[in-house]
C-alpha cells in the first residue's frame, strides 16, 4: 500500500465577517492553509490539512503508507494518509487508531478574546449550532467580569465558558479575586492556565480557593512570550501530575500515536483532557477520530473550523454539544470540489499595518504597533490588566501621515497618551 503521489493545495480561507477583525489582529491565527492530498498505488486517495504555507513532502511518495501513518512527521500528511488507507481498507479512520470507547464526542466553540457585545453575539451563534460549551480567551485589556456579565445574560441553560488566560493573571494573589468574581456565574465552566504553567505553588493554592475545575497544557508553558523564552517553560507532566496542579489538560499537536499515549497516561491519573487545534472541518472529524479511542477524553475538543465564511467540507453537525464520529471510510468527509476550487483560488489577505491600542477609563492610551508587543507588556507588569472598564481599540492602516508617524514610533516602543 505504497504512496503515489502527495500533492500540496494552498487554500487562502476567511473569516467569518463579524469574527474577522478580531481574528485578523491576533498574531497567532492566519487565514493561510494547506490541503495535501495523498493518493495511494491501488488509487485511492486521502485528504488532510495544516495551518501555514505548503511542506514538501516528497520524500515521502514511494513509502509504505502504513508507515507513514505512524512516522510521517507531518500532520497534514499524516491525517491524509489516515484517510486513504481507511478508504482502502473500506473502514473508518479511528479502526487505524485504537479501539473505539464512544461513537460521539464533546466539542467546543472556539474565539479569541472579543468585546462583551460580540461575545454576547458568539454565545447566541454558537448555541445555534448546537455547542453546549464555548473556549474563550481572556486578554488584560479587557475587563472579563464585564464580559461574561454580558454573556451570561444571553447564554442558555446548561451552556458553559471555558476561559483561557494564558496565564496573564500572573500569580494567585492577583488572579484569586478575578477568578472568584468570574466563578459566581453559572455559566463559567472552567478556567484554563490562568497564571504561568511553571508556577507550582501558585497552581495550588488557586485549586484549593476555587470552585471550579482549572486546565492547562499538558507538560509544557502556556504563555505568549517571546522575547524571553525562560518566562514560561512550565513544569514536566510527572510534576503536574504528582503535585495535582491540574483537574484536567489541554493536549495539542497533530501526532495519533503521541497524543493517545499521552491520553493514556492522563487516564491512569483519572484526569480528563480536550484536543485542540485548528482546521476545517476535515480537522474536525480527525479529531473526532482520535478522541473516540481515548477513555478520559471528555472535555470538550475543538478545531475552530466554525469560524471560517467558507469550510472545504461540510462538517459533522454538532448535536447537543456532542459531535457524532464519521462512519464511512477513512475520516467519513471529503473536500467539496466546489468549494475546494473556491479557496485555492482565492485572492491571499494583503498584509495590513494595524496600530491596537489599550484605552483605559481614566483616559489613558497605550498604543501598539503588533500584538505580541502587546501581550509582553502586560505580562511582564507594565501595565495593569483586567480594569475595569478598560477596552482594545484597533486602527488599521489608512495611508494617513498620522498613521505612519504613530506607528513607527510603536514599532521602537509602545507609545502612551
């Protein structure tokens, strides 16, 4: 079962328009995907995706598909060649997996950090849809008891906000009052590495003062720092484990084979965990997939594929906050030509020049030229974070004089008025 071909389909996606500019600030998150296609000898061919510009991978045709099923280094590959061997074999994907515990799994809704009326607009959308739980990140500039406040008013019965800080409440004495406020509402599932994963004892005390289950990554840091790689290398999974920092864990990367032993692991422990990681719809049911095989896989997953104004598959319908595992061959979902066509064709997002700034109530302005500038700043205590009544303003680049001038003197150091 040899591989033929590998062909790589760069796909320029969008955002859903009233996400879009939200999204399109983030440093993190591009438009820019691949497809890669993988076609076996006997012909039958495989698809999967990967957030970025094209790899190639063509050392990788003429070997054993079932070997690169568990060595491909490549996830887009590798989820494609999952698919095409399925497809051979006429069996569904997690049959290549493991053995399956469940035919449904939980997802989630997924956004980064919003203001309280698009978050309001969010919770409605993704009720919509059938989502029973929603990932939310929670940013310093903005105030999030102001958010989930708002939230909360709209929010349905049962329907919960996992609230991811990346660590930017900094430690248990500044994060214990935000969490405890946040905490009084009911639909606050959970918080997600709400202070630097590398703080032991800060983990600690947070689980004993709140009563609400607290996640993070699974042996490794949680915040958004560059320019100083020692701020958050976190702590090995043995020590969260062991100390109990954790009641469940986020396990990201596209590899089947590390993902289930880590899974494994956990499970020993009792300790439930969500996958994330984003794609289309086709990341949607590989996810579903793999998860299907894990015992404490519980927490809802997610892939963000609701986000995009156009998916290349039509993805499993999330019932009830439970998204039912593909039954056909390999992923059980494949590209819509049409919509294939669409995207490869589709013009690339022209870089723009964005000046964000944090605008607080006593008047104060922060101006900055790009977000990780920006996440350093708070992390690092120049600025207070989670005011109240603090907001994030974005200009985009409007050819002006005034423009350019502001935002070179950003790009040197945040500038203030």
């Amino acid at each position: 079962m040899k591989i033929a071909q590998i062909e790589t389909i760069p796909l320029n996606m969008a955002f859903r328009p009233e996400v879009g500019p939200h999204m399109l600030r983030a440093v993190t998150h591009g438009t820019r995907l691949t497809l890669y296609r993988v076609q076996l000898e006997g012909g039958a061919e495989g698809y999967g995706d990967d957030m970025g510009g094209p790899v190639d991978c063509a050392h990788l045709v003429g070997q054993d598909a079932l070997r690169v099923l568990r060595q491909a280094g490549h996830g887009g590959v590798q989820m494609a060649c999952f698919d095409a061997v399925g497809k051979a074999l006429g069996v569904p994907a997690h049959v290549l997996m493991g053995r399956q515990v469940r035919d449904r799994v939980p997802f989630a809704y997924w956004t980064i950090d919003l203001p309280p009326a698009v978050l309001v607009a969010q919770v409605r959308h993704a009720a919509s849809l059938g989502y029973t739980s929603y990932k939310f990140k929670c940013r310093p500039w903005w105030d999030p008891r102001e958010q989930i406040a708002a939230a909360a008013e709209v929010a349905p019965k049962g329907f919960r906000l996992w609230l991811d800080f990346n660590g930017h409440l900094r430690e248990a004495r500044l994060a214990l009052p935000i969490l405890r406020d946040l905490a009084r509402y009911d639909c606050v599932g959970g918080f997600e590495s709400p202070i630097p994963q590398r703080d032991v004892e800060g983990y600690q005390i947070i689980r004993r003062s709140i009563e609400r289950p607290i996640v993070g990554h699974f042996g490794g840091g949680c915040c958004h720092v560059v320019s100083d790689r020692s701020y958050d290398n976190g702590v090995p999974g043995a020590v969260q484990l062991r100390e109990q920092l954790m009641d469940g864990f986020v396990l990201g990367g596209a590899d089947v084979d590390q993902l289930r032993s880590l899974a494994g692991l956990v499970h020993e422990f009792r300790k439930p965990f969500w996958i994330q990681t984003v794609g289309t719809a086709l990341r949607a049911a590989w996810i579903a997939h793999v998860t299907s095989t894990c015992q404490e896989a519980l927490l809802s997953h997610l892939a963000a594929h609701d986000l995009w104004a156009r998916d290349l598959a039509p993805a499993p319908k999330v019932v009830d906050g439970w998204l039912p595992v593909p039954n056909g061959p390999g992923l059980g979902i494949s590209p819509d030509p049409e919509a294939l066509d669409a995207l490869r064709s589709a013009a690339l997002l022209p870089e723009t020049r964005r000046i964000s700034t944090v605008v607080y109530p006593s008047g104060v302005r922060w101006h900055f030229a790009h977000e990780q500038q920006r996440h350093e700043a708070f992390y690092f205590g120049h600025l207070p974070g989670f005011v109240s009544g603090v907001r994030l303003e974005v200009r985009d680049d409007d050819g002006s004089r005034d423009f350019a001038a502001l935002y070179e003197r950003c790009r040197v150091a945040p500038v203030v008025d």
